[in-house]
C-alpha cells in the first residue's frame, strides 16, 4: 500500500471574508512552491522511520516549540479509537494534543463539509492545496465563499492505497504525526475546530483535514 501525503497552513488574508470581519492583520512567509509529496521508497533508500518528503507553500508557526510523542511512544493500532473516518480523526488528534498539553479540538459540521469538498476536489486534481489555474490554496477559498470567520487556518492532506481503506485514517494520522509540518497543525496551538473530508477514487482515498481557531 502506498501513501502520500501534504502539508498547508496559513494566516488568514487581510482581505474581508463573505459576512465576516472588516479586516485580519495578516503575514504570510512563503518558503517554496507547492509539490506532491514523495510517497514511501524502497527501505535501502530511507530510513525505517523516515516520512514523506514535504512541501510547504506557507508557513506562519516558526517560533512555536512543541512538545510531542516520538512514534515509539504512540498507541498500538489495536488502541485506536474504532468509529466513523472523521470521529476516529478527531479523536487521534485529541489524543496528541492531550500529550502535548493542549485543549481539545472540536469537531466542526462546516469544516467537514469544507472538508469533503476538498477531498473531492483531489478526485479530479489529485494531490494539492491549490486548484489549477488557481493561486489561493483551495482551503482558504471555500473558507470565505462559506463566510467561516478564522484568523488562521490550515489544511493536511493525505491519500491512502485501497481497497480496503479501513486502516486509512489511522495510516494518515501515523504520517502526519512524523511529519513536522503536519504535526505543527495537529499540535497547533492557534487551532480550535477541525473538519474531515474524505473521497473514494477507484484505489485511492483522498483524506483532508481543515483546521481553524
């Protein structure tokens, strides 16, 4: 099975959002174009542990230290929360965050909607934050055609190798959470709400996670 998976997050843009606040004080430090990232390689070219390789189109979390679980301090698989794709998402993440001494994320009906869309976007775009022809990662554009009000969101991305896909959420959560980048976001302090989107494309599912305060 193949996996791969990307990382997003940004600040939210000054410019006023669909029936939200006039304005949001905004910087956005740009550290490369965006790229799929590489999957898994055969295990003479990288270590056991290594992740994938990862693009980051944006970053605003430089200064954050966090404090996190290595992967040998992480739950056996048989621990893992058993439910519908999103709750088990949730309940994954919540799990670090309480490791690493911060609040619960909640589970948001908007951001799941948001959420899905994305993933059913990735059907026809494969793997990306931003849509062809686009320049606004595709998050951040369904945020404000919703009129969700945020001051920082943030977008993971993954896609899983199936059928089955029964292991798909927890694979996700297992790669981001070896990912400094995705783990920034899980263990994001600026984070409050998160929606999960997923989408069935033959022998791929696309999985999104959208984050907000």
């Amino acid at each position: 099975m193949i996996h791969y998976s990307e990382f997003a997050a940004r600040r939210a843009s000054p410019v006023p959002l669909l029936g939200a606040i006039a304005s949001l004080a905004a910087i956005a430090l740009l550290v490369g174009d965006p790229q799929v990232a590489v999957g898994t390689a055969p295990a003479a070219l990288v270590p056991a542990l290594a992740g994938p390789a990862i693009s980051a189109p944006e970053r605003w979390n430089d200064e954050i230290s966090l404090r996190v679980r290595t992967s040998s301090e992480r739950p056996p698989a048989a621990r893992f929360p058993q439910g519908p794709g999103p709750q088990v998402a949730v309940a994954l993440f919540n799990q670090d965050r309480a490791a690493a001494g911060l609040p619960p994320l909640t589970a948001s009906p908007t951001l799941d909607a948001i959420a899905s869309t994305r993933a059913q976007q990735m059907v026809t775009d494969g793997l990306t934050h931003i849509r062809p022809g686009r320049a606004v990662m595709a998050a951040t554009e369904l945020l404000r055609q919703n009129g969700v009000t945020y001051t920082w969101n943030g977008e993971n991305i993954f896609w899983a190798g199936g059928p089955p896909f029964d292991d798909a959420i927890a694979d996700a959560q297992t790669w981001w959470m070896n990912s400094p980048e995705h783990r920034a976001n899980i263990l994001s302090s600026h984070f409050g709400q998160v929606g999960i989107g997923t989408a069935i494309d033959g022998e791929k599912m696309y999985i999104a996670a959208v984050f907000t305060d």
